[in-house]
C-alpha cells in the first residue's frame, strides 16, 4: 500500500520560517589575564566549532519585545571547543614556593556546551546585517586539574562549567535566506568559584559561519509594520536574598605553594565548600520596556571567615576579619518578556575577609545573572548570581528577587 507524505499546511509553511540555522567555526587564543598566568602558559592556540538552531519573532506576531530589540534572533546550540594543542607548565620560581615542577607539559580539556544566545540586529539592509551577541550555557570538560597527570592545569578545576560568550558579526546576505558570517567573539568557562582551581578559561577568536535565515527578509521589508504603544515608566524596589557555594582560593594556595611535598595537602585534588549568603536592597527606575536602572545596598556573609584565618597563620594575617562585607552598587536589568539579566558594579564599603582576599581582590566587585519571572506570583523572579572580583568568579548563588512596584 503507498502511502503518501502529509501535505505541509500554509499555516505550518508560514511557522517554520520563524526558524533558522547556523554553523560556524572560531580558530582563537586562550588570553592569560594577568602576569601569574602568564607564567604558566605555554601554548595558547585552540578553536571551536558549532550548530545552532534559530528563532525570530516576525513583525506580525504584535511582539512588543521584539519590535523594541528590532527583531532579534535567539541560538540555542552547542559549541565544541577543541583544546588539544594548549600546554601549560610551571617552572622553578621562587614565587611558587615548595612547589616542584613535574617533567611534563598539562594539557586544557576539550569542551562541549550547550548554550543559548541573544543576537540583536544594530543594522540591517537587503544584504547587509551587523549584530551583536550575548549567551549563556553550561560546559563539561573531558579533562581537569589533578596531581597525577594535569597538575599544572590551574585553569579549569571542574568537569562540569559555566559559559559566558560575547560577540559582534557581520553578515553578507548572498539571498534572503542564506548568508555567510564573519566577526569577533569572546567565551569563556569556569565553574564560578565552587571548585578550585578556577582561573577560568577566556578565548578570543575571530568566527566564520554559514546562516540560514528565512525569516530574514520579512524582517527586514516589514520590521515598521509594527509599533508598540509607549511603555508606562515607573520606580520599583527590588528586595532579594541568595544562597550560594564556594571555594576557597586560600586553601587552593596552601596546598600549592605552603606545603612540603611529602605532606598529604601537597597539590591536593579535593577542596572544601562553604555556604554563602547576600542579601539585596535596591531602587530601580523602568524607563523602558527592555530596561531598568537604578543603586542599591548589598549583604554578604561568608561561613568560611574564621577557616581563612587560621589558614593565613602560615604566611600573614590581616588585622581584622569579619564574616560580614557591605557594598554600593550600580544596578541594570535587561529584560525579555520572562527572562531578564541582571548586572551590577559595586564597591565595599565594609569587608574584611583575610590578607589574600585584601591583596588580589579589588575593592570592588561584579555581579551577573539570570532571571525567570513568574508573573503569577506577584513577579517574583528566581535566577541564579556569578559575583566576581575582576572577572574572576568568587561564588556563584541562587538568589530570589522581590520587586515592589512604587
């Protein structure tokens, strides 16, 4: 008996061409941050490769949002990054201690992530497209740091990671449909201070793709066919309170660079982790559909303050510790319908967390997130903080957010 294929329907046709497809390849170099990673790197050469599925709203759908971000594209894909040719090796150094270099180079693991991603249009012509690009995953690594074969691998510290990339492209349109894409990106893994060692791993790259965009010359003939009413602006405050996990760098040191080498601690693989705790108070201004400003006060307590200063016992004490730090922050909210980012830049006003903290953090810090809001319950949004002291995870949280609108 023949059995005929089902007829696509013009309603279904119409559907699927909400949705694309790319794939892409990012030859690029693994950055050393600063003068320690400098040191240990030895060859920084890597690349990455990846396919992603693609979504557009197009200006029919009477999408607020998009019509505000100008029809972006949202990617959710995965991303192989082949790092195979990366070395690193300490020498002798007086700045390492009692440690005793091994007589073979450690290698960076390959990483698979499954991320998603938001690309804003900033122009768009019949052939031309540049945008912008921010995403969010999670990684797992096929190798990390251990002292039997990867000691030097100070890099990544956990087989499972978070991804953070950033990026700018341009795109020539041969047709509608089809495109061939070239730009700048930048990503990053690490496990956001829950394991040790965590210096992270940040790749700059020049990318090269192929896109395949049938939605693209809707958006571009018809992207004014759309115009959303003015947006109500209005003052709320924002009331959260997080939760989170830590490691700590101080017991990382003294295993590495404080203990002889006959000790058990010597270049140990497994570290404790603390609980961590912060709360938030802040007022912020929606001027707009997309965005939210504003300042706030924010609370950290560290379970693991009185460990730290009986580890700082074998090289130098502060004068003071204090499970308790207080900040200032610069707050912005990105939102997108449910889905919101948070940023924020603060500066302490009140922390004493030990001599290695006070000598390698600066007196200020950054916090990135992502939220889901649930409108239902009052627009209590549930997410997830990094906190950071120049890029460099200090813990990662759970956090709950409050917002009452004034």
């Amino acid at each position: 008996m023949l059995i005929l294929p089902k007829t696509v329907s013009a309603a279904e046709r119409d559907s699927l061409r909400r949705f694309g497809a790319e794939v892409y390849a990012t030859p690029g170099t693994v950055l050393a941050i600063d003068e320690y990673q400098k040191k240990f790197m030895v060859k920084e050469g890597t690349a990455s490769f990846g396919a992603a599925l693609n979504y557009s709203a197009l200006p029919k759908d009477s999408d607020a949002f998009a019509a505000d971000y100008g029809y972006p594209t949202f990617s959710f894909g995965l991303r192989y990054s082949d790092h195979h040719r990366v070395r690193m090796h300490r020498e002798k150094d007086s700045e390492w201690r009692t440690y005793e270099p091994v007589d073979y180079q450690s290698r960076l693991g390959n990483i698979i992530t499954a991320y998603a991603s938001f690309n804003r249009p900033l122009l768009r012509t019949r052939r031309w497209e540049i945008d912008y690009m921010l995403s969010m995953g999670v990684g797992y690594s096929h190798k990390k740091y251990n002292n039997r074969d990867d000691i030097d691998n100070l890099l990544i510290g956990s087989r499972w990671l978070i991804y953070f990339g950033a990026g700018a492209h341009a795109t020539y349109h041969i047709v509608p449909e089809w495109g061939i894409r070239a730009g700048i990106d930048y990503y990053h893994h690490s496990n956001g201070g829950m394991n040790m060692p965590n210096k992270g791993v940040n790749v700059l790259g020049a990318s090269l793709g192929l896109v395949y965009t049938p939605y693209y010359k809707e958006v571009t003939e018809h992207v004014r066919d759309y115009r959303p009413g003015a947006f109500q602006r209005y003052w709320y405050l924002n009331f959260s309170a997080g939760a989170g996990i830590k490691a700590l760098n101080e017991e990382f040191q003294l295993s590495q660079f404080y203990s002889s080498t006959d000790s058990p601690d010597y270049c140990k693989n497994h570290f404790h982790r603390y609980a961590t705790w912060s709360a938030q108070a802040d007022i912020m201004y929606r001027y707009a559909r997309r965005w939210a400003s504003g300042v706030g006060v924010d609370v950290f307590y560290g379970t693991y303050t009185d460990d730290v200063k009986e580890m700082e016992k074998n090289w130098q004490q502060a004068d003071k510790y204090s499970r308790w730090s207080v900040g200032i922050a610069a707050k912005h909210e990105v939102f997108y319908h449910q889905w919101s980012i948070a940023m924020s830049i603060g500066y302490y006003l009140f922390r004493h967390q030990g001599f290695k903290p006070e000598a390698l953090e600066q007196p200020y810090y950054e916090r990135v997130g992502l939220y889901y809001t649930f409108s239902r319950l009052g627009n209590v949004r549930l997410g997830f903080n990094v906190k950071a002291h120049r890029t460099r995870a200090d813990y990662t949280e759970i956090c709950i957010t409050v917002p009452v609108r004034l």
